[in-house]
C-alpha cells in the first residue's frame, strides 16, 4: 500500500483577513506545492483527521474519535457545503481495525463535518469529491479531552488497517499549530452558548455569520495587537515540527494536556491529527520529510504549517533504483 502524507494548518480567516500580499503568496506557492505532491502520488483514497469546531460533533454526544461512513460539509465561512465521497465499506474496515487494536473508534453514518475537513480538501483537490475520503473525527476542543497519545494509538491502528489495502493513500492531518481562537468552552460558557455547545447544530445562516463574524472581529483585533487571545508560540511549533519530522511522537503527545494549553493555546489540542496522521505513515516503517513550511501569521490565528512526507525508501528500493 504506498502511502504519503500531508499535514496542514487551516484557517477560515484565509481570504478574509490575509497577512501582508507577500505572506499570502509564499503560503499560495507552498499550497501549490502540496498540490504537487499530491497530484505527483496520484492517491486513490484519502483519510483525513481533522477536528470539528461544534458543528458536526456536540455534546449531545461527544466521541473522542468518530469515522465517517458517510459525511456532509456543512458548508462553513462560504467554504463548500454538500457530501463528501466516503469509502463506506474502507471506513468500516478502519473501525473493526480500530477497535481490534483496543481504540475505541466511533462511526458515524451521517457525520457532518467544516472547515477542518473541507479546506483542506480545497488546497490539495479540485472539488470535495475528487478522491473518495475516509474522514475521521479528533475531538480537539471539548473537554475532557483524553490523553494526546491516543491520537498515536489511533492513527498506528489505522495505518495498520491501511497496510493490507491494496490502494493509493493518502494520509491528511489537518489543525494547529498553536493558536487560540474564540472557540467557547463549555466550562466558562453562559447558558445560551452552552445550549448551543449542546444542541447548537444547524445553525440558521444568520447565527451562522454572527459566529463566523466574531471570528473575523477576534483576529482583526489580534493581528492588531490585542490581547484577548493567547499569543502564537513560533518555538512550541518548531518544536512539535521536530519531533514529528524526527518520528518522535511521543515527544509530544508524551506531555498533558495542559501543557498543549499552556504552550500552543485551547486550540493547540489540533496538533492531535499531526500525531494520528504522522502515527498512520509511521506504521508500516520509518518515514521522511519532503518539504516543511512554518510561518506565524496572527491574521490568520495560527502558527501556520504545511508538511509533505512520504516513506523512507527501503534498502533493496535504493538497490533497485541504483541498478
Ligand atoms: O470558527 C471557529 O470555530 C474556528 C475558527 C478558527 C480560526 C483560526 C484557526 C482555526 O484552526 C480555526 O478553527
Ligand atoms: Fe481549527
């Protein structure tokens, strides 16, 4: 099964709230680039691990971990809306791997999913039904989170799964790096935001743009040099960009959960799909990077990164290619 991984910040102030032009065209050339990669390995199923930000998963019922079976973009900050492409009978081989391997992996057969998913998506491919997907869901921001190696565990279980598949994968993990948005936690939210933290799906589309304006006000106000959000930690990502690159998980989900927090803001937690998707192309043998990009961009609120890798070629493929 030839595998290869890209691993990307997303943002849904890109296009609303852009850094200076020459910020947005290096991070233009550097997506390009990916879709390169990408096109070069020509995949012919993608899993993708991505958070959600409560609009697909609410605490109504809150999973650690979901796989989609079939999933819906719900079609946030004008992003696409509609269904995704899912490998239904690859998703539920996943879960039976998932929960053999003892990762208590849910499933879901009308998963609904934003942002986290689909831009992404719209970096690498032309539309969301490009490539058939296997989504699957990383609880990043409702507490009680578990502890961030189960992402490892999770994504080492899938990667084994993966391994007897005879397809193209590509293995896509997408969040982080440190960043502190204004999502609500349920813990300080008064009672109509944790009705909505609760019961909030499907939003009308005039809460959906009074949300998604605080948004855009929030980062306006922190590229501007406010401090109501956690600043980013340009360190704390070069250091998680590190230990993954160097195959050292557990450098970092080895740590609690409050020192996410505490270096990369609430939601540092993304970090999370890095793991599971690193963990997926760790699975079956050592691996490399092909290319690494990192750039704080405020406007943004992220310590923005996109990361390629693929494999590290075998002695007897560098045998072969030598003859
Ligand atoms: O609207 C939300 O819930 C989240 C927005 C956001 C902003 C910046 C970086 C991210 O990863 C986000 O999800
Ligand atoms: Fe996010």
């Amino acid at each position: 099964m030839p595998i290869a991984l890209v691993a990307t910040s997303h943002s849904p102030l890109i296009g609303k709230n852009d850094p200076a032009p020459e910020v947005r065209a290096e991070v233009d050339q550097v997506l390009g680039a990916a879709r390169d990669f990408v096109a070069d390995f020509d995949p012919e199923l993608v899993v993708i691990y991505a958070p959600d930000h409560y609009n697909g998963f609410l605490y109504d019922m809150m999973p650690p971990f979901c796989v989609g079976a079939a999933a819906t973009a719900v079609g946030d900050y004008g992003l696409p809306a509609g269904p995704l492409d899912v490998d239904r009978d690859v998703a539920y081989a996943l879960a039976r791997g998932a929960l053999e391997a003892g990762v208590d992996l849910a499933l879901s057969e009308a998963m609904q999913v934003d942002h986290g998913f689909v831009q992404p998506l719209t970096f690498l491919f032309d539309s969301l039904t490009s490539v058939p997907v296997v989504p699957i869901f990383i609880n990043c921001v409702a507490e009680p989170l578990g502890p961030a190696s189960r992402a490892r565990h999770l994504g080492q279980a899938i990667g084994r799964t993966l391994a007897g598949l005879d397809r193209r994968v590509l293995v896509l993990g997408s969040g982080g790096l440190s960043h502190d948005p204004p999502v609500p936690r349920l813990a300080e939210a008064p009672p109509e935001v944790a009705q909505r933290l609760t019961h909030g799906r499907n939003p009308t589309a005039e809460q959906r743009a009074q949300r998604e304006g605080r948004t855009l006000a929030a980062a306006v106000e922190f590229a501007g040099g406010a401090t109501g959000l956690r600043p980013l930690n340009p360190d704390w990502d070069r250091l998680v960009l590190r230990a993954l690159a160097d195959g050292d998980l557990g450098a970092v989900d080895g740590q609690s959960n409050d020192w996410f927090v505490a270096e990369g803001g609430h939601s540092a937690h993304e970090v999370r799909t890095w793991i599971a998707a690193f963990a997926t192309l760790g699975a079956t043998g050592p691996y490399t990077v092909r290319s690494s990009f990192y750039r704080p961009i405020p406007e943004w609120i992220a310590g923005f990164a996109t990361v390629t890798a693929v494999p590290q070629p075998s002695a007897a493929s560098l045998e072969q290619a030598a003859r």
